[in-house]
C-alpha cells in the first residue's frame, strides 16, 4: 500500500510539472516538433522608369530543402543524383546535408519555378519545396549600380533598393502545418495561413533609352583612352530629377559572383576627384554676383603666375602676357586669369561665395545611400597655395554630383535644386522643391550660362556642340593627385565636360567624367554630344537654332 501511493504521488507530481509547473514550456517542445511555419514572402514593389518600362521586379519562386528523416537509405544515391542535376549543387554539400539529425536543411533558395517542377516530378520522399521571391532585372544589367541589390531575404542592401527598402519591402506572411513524428505534413491537421502584404510600387526619372546610350558610350570611350573608370548623370536641371546615371566598369546583377566591390559604386556619388577647370564656372558666378566683375571685365594676365611655390601656366604654354576678359578667360579657361580672379575675390569671399554658397562639401540631398561629402578646406586650413589652386579647380576634392547641384543654379536662373531619383510612389508625385535655395540672381546665371555657350561655340568645348541646339558647358582636365605621395601623377588625369541645353532655357544637363586617363577634356566632351543627341530629342526638347 506504501509502495502504491508512493507511485501515484509520483505520478501525480509529474502530472502536475506538465500540466501545471511547465505547461508552457512543454508546450512550447511540443508545438516545435509537431508544427511547421514556413514564412511568406511578400513581393517587394516594381521599379519603373519615367515612361513605365519595368527596371526591377519581384517573381514567385521556390526554396527547395530537405529533411533527411525521409529520405531512405535506398534512395540517397537518387536523391543526391536529383539536387546535383537540377539544381547544379555541390555533390559533397548535398551528402553532408543528407547526413544532418534534422528534419529541415536548406539545398538551394530562390530557385525558378521551372527547375523546381523538374525536381518534383522525380517525386522523391524528403526532398520539399517552400514558396518564396525573388528580384529580376527585366533589362539585365541596365541602371544596375543605380537599382543595387536585393539579398535572399529580399533586403536591399544597396543602391536605390536600400534607400528605398522600406517602400518596397512588404509584410511577410506564415504558413503553420501540422507534421507527423516521421515529418510528414498530417492531412487535416492544424492549419493557418497569414497572407503576405506586397511592397510599395514606385516610379523614377530614370529613362531607359538615354540610360542605354550613355552607358554605351562611356564603355566604349573608357576602353578607348584607356581610362581607370568613367561616369556619366543626366538631370533635368530645374526640377533636379535624374534622367540617367552610371559608372563604368558596371557589373551584372545576375552574377555577382565575378562583381567587385568598387564595381557596385555609382561613382558620381560615392567617389570623389579634384575638379579642375568645370570648377572655374563657380569661381567666375561669384566674381560677377560679389566682386563686381562682368563678363567683359578685362584684367592683364601673365603667362606664369606664383601659387604658393609652384608656377602656374595656361595650357598653350605661351611664354607672353595677353589682357583678357572673363569671357575670354573661360573661353580659354585659362588657369593664370582665374588666379587672378580667385585673388580679386579674397579668401574670405571664395570660402563663403564659391565653397558655402554652393554647396560643396555638403550633402546635396540626393536619394542614394553612400554620398560622400569631399574634401575641402576650412577657411582656416588655406595655406598659401590654396586660394590660388582652389581657382583653377585643384588643392579640392568633390564628389560629381555636387558639381551637378552646383551648375543647376546656372542652368536654372539661379536656384539649386536637388537631384533625385524618385518620381512617384503608389501613383503620388514626390516633391522635392523643398531642396531648392538661391545662390546666385538670375543676372549672373544668365552672364555666367552665356559665357559657357561661348566655350562651346568658340572654346575648348567645341566638340561638344549638338546640331541644332545652343549649349553652355565647361571643359576639365584636372591632374590626378599621386597616390601615398605629394604632388601629381604624370600624364594621368580626370577629363571632364559640365553642360547643358539650350543656354537660355536648359532641361537637359549632363557631367561627363574619366579619371585616370592620359586624354583630356577633348576626350568627355564628345561622349557629352553622344548622350545629348539621344536625350534632347527624347526629352522632347526643341531645338533652338
């Protein structure tokens, strides 16, 4: 009788422990052996170009697993056969897998609904499927430092795929089922499904057509001269929407595998370069909005002036003095009459007027993750080269789009706007009017854009003239600073043409850059006539001669 109701206290305190004590807890062990939840991914949201073609979207797909609990010994060699076929998996990784004490282990995600139907007719016990989604670029590699990556969690993690992760990204679902102790899902047992909710469509300035043009011939001017790497960015000056961008070399979204990491950078915004001569269009504003200047100021300019201990020429090398005017200094951009120019401003007026006023050396505004904000003196860092080397677009470094911002307060009577992808999202225009600031009044941008249409016309940007249209731009040939040394590499520099159409009323605006290459500005400004051929008309801009 001691012995029994020893035994039934016992049982009664086991009872107790999981009916009561660790109910939770047992529960919990058992709903982790009994159910399976399988998470439902939501579609994230299209991506369109201004004129609806589709840049990136979201397809259904399958993660294809195992659970090695089913699969019997008689059918291993099958079931290794089937993965390593189909799928194109390692033979060794599918073994180690097989060996696992589980009932789930992942072969392969994101894998086309087509390759999983192949395998599912083989109809092999163990081998399961779980839905799931993944991106496709419709375009290939077309915008693709632009879009960036999506992961197999559907994240962005770069490009506009991560600035935007959270419009695009959906909510994901569930699906709970019941399996039998063998893994086996019990028909008729517990089930619950909660749907996914898909992302967030959204719509950019980009348009494909001009993307592809531009991208073909940077490659092929890149692979020409011989450049490190080149890019290129289309804006709409007086709104700041981006109608294209890229870099060069790119990469292929659908191998990244052979993709290198400076490869997945849009190099206009991510990079940084000295400008050179473009610079000298911001240092001719100020002049005219602060000093006094005009276009038709005339100053005596020697062939050599001092910066600091380096002597300074014009490209021609001439070895005699010439009276110039401003005009005539961008025409030529020569490099001694725009020291001169940087003096008559002072230290004081070209940090506040050309660096603060424009913008440099702070973020734009622009919706793209990895802008890098350049390298540029405080006002109490100028040594005694600085003001002089800063005139001529050298002893500073910015990234492009920064030159972009700038010149659209030129281009657009004065008032910088912001440049932007995004256009619309879930059918709503985005405003960005918010970004918009003065700089200059619409007197010196109108001096300043025709003296530019003077460089093109009659200057050193001659062979960027567009048949048909009036086009103010500027040439840049900065020298390449030495990498781990002081001074200048030899021979290498960064080529680059800032312009836009028409002068007096531009929508189309385009920055031209290839660094590390031997050619000059002679080299960007015929990719800019290329690109500009293709956009003015796409653009629907008239001519305007």
């Amino acid at each position: 009788m001691a012995g029994l109701g020893l035994a039934g206290m016992l049982v009664a305190a086991r009872l107790a422990d999981f009916q009561l004590i660790n109910a939770d807890r047992y529960q919990s062990e058992a709903n982790a052996r009994r159910l399976s939840s399988q998470k439902l991914y939501a579609k994230r949201g299209t991506i369109y170009d201004r004129n609806g073609t589709v840049l990136a979207s979201s397809v259904e797909c399958k993660n294809v697993y195992i659970n090695p609990q089913l699969i019997e010994k008689g059918k291993r060699k099958k079931a290794i056969s089937a993965l390593v076929e189909v799928l194109g998996v390692d033979k060794d990784f599918v073994s180690d897998l097989l060996d696992l004490d589980t009932t789930f282990a992942y072969v392969k995600r994101q894998v086309d609904d087509a390759d999983a139907e192949i395998l599912a007719k083989k109809n092999i016990a163990g081998i399961e499927f779980e839905p799931s989604i993944k991106r496709v670029y419709p375009n290939g590699s077309l915008a693709s430092q632009v879009l960036g990556i999506v992961n197999v969690d559907n994240v962005g993690v770069s490009g506009l795929e991560k600035q935007y992760n959270d419009i695009l990204t959906g909510v994901d679902g569930s699906l709970v089922r019941e399996r039998a102790l063998d893994g086996t899902f019990i028909a008729g047992g517990a089930y619950k499904k909660v749907p996914a909710e898909d992302g967030m469509d959204i719509v950019l300035g980009i348009d494909a057509n001009i993307q592809r043009v531009a991208e073909d011939a940077l490659a092929e001017v890149v692979e020409r001269v011989g450049a490190k790497n080149g890019s290129v960015m289309v804006t709409d000056p007086t709104t700041g929407e981006i109608v294209c961008a890229c870099s060069y070399p790119t990469y292929d979204p659908t191998d990244l595998a052979s993709a290198s990491n400076a490869d997945l950078n849009l190099r206009m915004v991510t990079d940084v370069y000295e400008p050179g001569s473009v610079f000298k269009s911001f240092v001719a504003a100020a002049a005219i909005e602060h000093a006094g200047m005009t276009p038709d100021s005339a100053m005596d300019v020697p062939a050599v002036v001092m910066v600091g201990s380096d002597q300074v020429r014009d490209a021609d090398k001439r070895d005699y003095g010439l009276n110039m005017t401003l005009r005539e200094m961008m025409r030529r951009s020569s490099n001694t009459g725009f020291v001169l120019v940087g003096e008559k401003l002072g230290a004081k007026g070209f940090d506040e007027h050309v660096i603060k006023d424009f913008g440099f050396g702070a973020s734009t505004g622009i919706d793209f993750p990895g802008e890098s904000l350049g390298i540029i003196k405080d006002r109490d860092e100028y040594d005694g080269a600085s003001l002089g080397s800063m005139s001529f677009g050298q002893s500073l470094a910015v990234e492009p789009v920064q030159m972009v911002r700038a010149m659209s307060a030129i281009a657009n009577k004065g008032v910088m706007t912001t440049p932007h992808f995004l256009k619309t999202r879930a059918g709503q225009e985005v405003d960005w009017t918010d970004g918009e600031e003065r700089v200059i009044s619409a007197e010196t941008a109108a001096a300043v854009a025709d003296m530019m249409l003077t460089v093109v016309d009659e200057g050193t940007g001659s062979s960027a003239q567009v048949l048909g249209y009036e086009v103010s731009g500027k040439t840049g040939t900065a020298e390449r600073a030495a990498e781990g040394a002081a001074g200048y590499q030899e021979g290498t520099f960064m080529a680059s043409f800032l312009g836009f159409a028409s002068s007096r009323d531009p929508r189309a605006m385009c920055y031209v850059t290839l660094d590390g290459t031997a050619a000059g500005s002679e080299a960007a400004a015929p990719v800019f006539r290329t690109i500009m051929e293709a956009a003015l008309p796409t653009l629907g801009i008239k001519p305007t001669r």
